[in-house]
C-alpha cells in the first residue's frame, strides 16, 4: 500500500482507476477516513477518472507525531506530496468538510496543480467562539478512556453522518476500533483554523459547492458565503433529505452532481 513521508507525518493513501485520465485527488472528514469517498471511487473511476484519496493526520492509516501541531496549511503539503508521490501535476481537488479546509488552502499555496475544486459540506471560517467550545468538550471526552465511547457515538453519528442507523454502523465500529488519543493534534487543528474567506476572491478555479439540506455544520448560510467568494463557483447545490455526510448517505445525487460538474469542466476546457 502506498505511502509518502510529510514534515511530520506518513500519509496513507490510495491510487486507483486509469493512470493515463484526468485525476480527482478527494480529502475525507473529520472523525473518518478515505473509505468514505468509496461510492465516489467507484462512479468517477466508471466515468473514465484515476483517483487519489488520502488519510489526513490523526485518522486512518496514516500516522503523525504525537505531539506536534499541525495546521490545514500543513494538510495541504500532505496533498501536494501524494500528487508529487503519485506524479501527478494537476488534479481537480475534492474535500469533504475538513477535507474542504484543505482543498481550499491547496488552491491558495499551490493553484498552478489545482484544476478545479469540488466542495462538499465545507465552508472557508473559522469556528465561533460557542463552537470552539463545544468541540472541546468533545474531545476532552472522546480523549478521555473513562467516558464510554457508545454514549458519544450515540450523539455524534446523526450530526456527523445522518442517514439511517446502517449508513452510521461502519464509522461507529472503526471509532470503537480506534486509538482515541490519535486525534488530539487533529482537534487542536480543527478548534485553531483561521478563517480564509477573505482569500476567497484569489482562487480562480472552476468550483462546485454542494451540501445536504440537513447539514447543521455546512449551513446554507456558510455555503452561500463559500459559493459566493469563489469567482468560479455556481450556486450551492443542496442535496434533498441529507445531512452533513451527503456522499455517503445519498451518493447518487452527490455522484450525479460531482459528474455534470466535470462533464462541464471537460466540455469547456474542449472549447
């Protein structure tokens, strides 16, 4: 399985589909890993596209120092450097919540290898004061053994994912698999962010904005001012019925509006 040493870190990732296609490079969400973009793998791989997904520090099968900081500026080289391992130049990137923090600073550090951005349930602030404080209670409890894992789940997997019971069950039993102190650095990333929507205006890609109409977190309110700070975003897309993990709950619409995206993306760069 491939990996690629960062400044601290060794990030896992995947490499799948036509090596000869365009690329898609995709950034998973905070508390789950790059499995969560398989009903992506699958329909872009199908419509003739090789695929890059990455586990972000602090999750999956990659693996960071314990103790040092990171920032989604630090996320961004980690993709930058499985583009550079994979040899890829140029790629449409894609982020899924804090995968969006990262799409989105990769397109600020580097937008020569940025061909478009696909954004879902993301936004470009930074969390509110309230939110901060929400998230450390969280983690403080995540973190802390003697706080019975089920009773947190049970909280954080509608929120987090939505969908029915089945869609929750395979994240629920890789967070019971899971070293929980894995993630402190993660949050402390997550808490810190700063907010990039004044940067907004310099990241001149064709963009897709998207979210699930239940999303909590991605309001319609963040995604408005997301879609409306990129010169080449169109209006948000809002997935009927889903929440904050719309690929995974309801893949065929997200699917179906990833690819008009790039079927667009392809018709005008034909031209």
């Amino acid at each position: 399985m491939p990996y690629v040493s960062t400044d601290g870190a060794r990030i896992f990732y995947t490499d799948s589909g036509d090596h000869s296609s365009p690329v898609v490079v995709l950034s998973h969400g905070f508390f789950m890993d790059l499995s969560m973009f398989a009903p992506q793998v699958e329909y872009l791989e199908a419509k003739g596209f090789r695929v890059l997904c990455w586990d972000a520090r602090g999750h999956g099968g990659t693996t960071a120092e314990p103790h040092r900081s990171f920032s989604y500026w630090d996320s961004a080289r980690d993709l930058l450097a499985v583009m550079d391992a994979a040899r890829v130049d140029r790629a449409i990137v894609g982020g899924m919540s804090q995968g969006g923090y990262t799409a989105l600073r990769t397109a600020l550090l580097a937008p020569e290898r940025v061909e478009a951005l696909i954004l879902l349930d993301t936004e470009a602030g930074a969390s509110p004061d309230e939110q901060k404080a929400e998230y450390r209670e969280l983690f403080d409890a995540w973190t802390n053994p003697e706080v019975p894992l089920a009773m947190l789940a049970d909280g954080l997997a509608p929120q987090l994912i939505g969908g029915t019971a089945a869609d929750q069950a395979p994240w629920r039993a890789k967070w019971a698999a899971s070293d929980r102190s894995s993630i402190e650095r993660a949050a402390a990333c997550l808490i810190d962010r700063e907010s990039v929507l004044d940067q907004l205006g310099e990241i001149h890609c064709p963009a897709m904005v998207l979210r699930g109409e239940h999303d909590a977190s991605s309001t319609a309110a963040k995604s408005g001012a997301l879609a409306a700070g990129l010169p080449g975003a169109g209006p948000v897309i809002t997935v009927p019925d889903a929440g904050h993990a719309a690929n995974w709950t309801a893949p065929d619409p997200v699917n179906d509006a990833i690819g008009g995206f790039l079927s667009r993306l392809a018709s005008s760069a034909a031209r």
